[in-house]
C-alpha cells in the first residue's frame, strides 16, 4: 500500500466521494419540500440540519443530541449559515488532502481501521468452503450468495488427488483446459462411467469453470507440480504425473507473476477498496 502512494490515492478518492455527498446534501437540504429556497433566518436552520440528517442517513449518523447541541451554538441565520458549511466543508478537504499526501504509517492506518483487511483477505481466500470438482481448488466467491461456485485459477488436477485409475499417475491437465477438450472423466460421481468434462455440469451443476484464458496464471501451480511432483505423490500414495517439458521451464519469477497478476494484487486492492467504501460512523 506504501508503494505509488495507493493507500492516499485510495482515501482521497472516497475522501472526494463523501465531500460530494455532504455538498449534495446541502444543497438539497437547503430547499424545501416545494424545491424552493429556506428562507433566511434561524428556524430555517433547524429544517436545514433536520433535513441533511435525513439525506445522510446511510451514510453517517448524526444522533438527535448531536443535532440539538449543535443548533444550540448557531447564532446566524439559514444563508450566511450554509455559506460558512460549505467554505469549510472545502478547507477540510484540503486539510484532509494534504494529511494524506504526507507519509504515513500504513500499519498505524490499517489499525484503526474497522474491518481488518487481514480478516477480509481470509474470507475471500477461504470462500465459501466449496472446491472444484476436479482440481479442489476452493470456491472463491466468499460469504456472498452466488448461484455458481468459481476460481479464477484452476490448478493440475493431480494436486487434488485425481489419478489415472489403471497407471496410478497424477493427472497433470488443468480442468479448464479439459472442460473444452474431448476429454473424458470418471469418478465414484459418475459411477466409474466415462463422461465428457465438457459436460462436466451434468454432475457439478453448481460450478462453473471458464476456459482457460489466462495461461499464465496457472503458472503457479504448474511450477507447484514441477517441484513437488515426487512429494505430492507420497502423499496421495500415487506416482508422479507425466509433466510436460514446457513446464519445466517455468521459473519460480515467472511462477509468482502469474499468481500476483491473476490473484493477489486484484484481490487486495478490491477489497481495500471495499473496506474504504464500507460505512464508517
Ligand atoms: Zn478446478
Ligand atoms: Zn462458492
């Protein structure tokens, strides 16, 4: 979050999103119900603050007490009122911005936040407890009600324990690539009968698994294979899958590009994002 200064470019977007939100609420609560301006004295004040209360309200709350404390100070009348709002809604701004822009202590900030980012990063990696079909890799789509399970990164299917029944090797292919090929499986789903993968929905209706667009993110798990090939067989009580060459070139560089292009780096900053987005009182 240190680094191009994402975490400032990241608050003073929302900071931009909440100042728009109070001014349009001032502008609108400076009306009346008729559209017309308040007019210009003390009781309007109350109408003012009563009305932006109510726009605001999902946004932040103001408690009754705070509101009537607050009426209790102002001594002008509803214009000049609005007018001062405004100006030093705008210096907060700028005071905010300029906070922001200095360096700050990312741990200190991630702190007083309200949602852990670690806790939201857990929930996303842990989804919702379901695991492909072929290859086990867990359903992404967290807490959220979704109709369909999905992962952006399917991995060999060996490393989910599938095997080929008759040489007892780890399957090697990705079932995003053999859910698009004549490909067949079998398994205690499918009685040990032989079934396409392409209509692999017959038996896994829930699922959804795309071809295999990004090649490179798999990287990472073709690299897994490569390297724990032999381990991964001890432990499945199976024999090594049959990689293929090109796999063996794939460098661990290549192999963590992969995983932070297609994972990480979006799943981080989607959901910083959505903590900075969520409403804070
Ligand atoms: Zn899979
Ligand atoms: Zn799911």
């Amino acid at each position: 979050m240190s680094i191009d200064k994402t975490s400032c470019k990241l608050k003073s977007k929302n900071l931009q999103v909440i100042v728009n939100k109070i001014t349009e609420a001032t502008e609108r609560a400076s009306k009346g119900e008729d559209g017309v301006q308040l007019p210009d004295n003390q009781e309007s004040i109350t109408k003012l603050i009563n009305n932006m209360r109510t726009y605001l309200i999902k946004d932040i709350s103001i408690s009754e007490e705070a509101e009537k404390s607050t009426l209790f100070q102002i001594q002008s009348t509803c214009h000049p009122f609005t007018e001062s709002l405004s100006k030093s809604l705008g210096e907060l701004k700028e005071q905010l911005q300029e906070e922001f822009s200095n360096s700050e202590d990312i741990t200190e900030t991630l702190n007083k936040l309200p949602i852990k980012p670690q806790d939201e990063l857990f929930k996303r990696v842990f989804g919702c407890g379901q695991q492909c079909p072929f290859c086990k890799v867990p359903c992404e789509a967290g807490g959220k009600e979704h109709e369909k399970h999905h992962a952006a990164v399917h991995r060999p299917q060996g490393l989910g324990r599938y095997r080929d029944v008759a040489t007892k090797k780890l399957v090697e292919t990705l079932c995003t690539t053999d859910v698009h090929s004549k490909c067949k499986f079998r398994n205690t789903e499918t009685k040990y009968e032989w079934h396409p993968y392409k209509d692999y929905m017959d038996y896994y209706p829930d699922w959804l698994i795309p071809p295999d667009s990004t090649i490179e993110a798999s990287d990472y798990w073709k690299y897994v294979l490569v390297q724990y090939n032999e381990r991964f067989a001890q432990e499945y009580e199976a024999k090594p899958a049959d990689v293929p060459e090109a796999w063996r070139r794939i460098t661990k560089e290549q192999a963590l590009k992969g995983l932070k292009d297609a994972f990480i780096i979006n799943n981080i900053q989607h959901t910083i994002l959505n903590i900075f987005k969520t409403k804070q009182h």
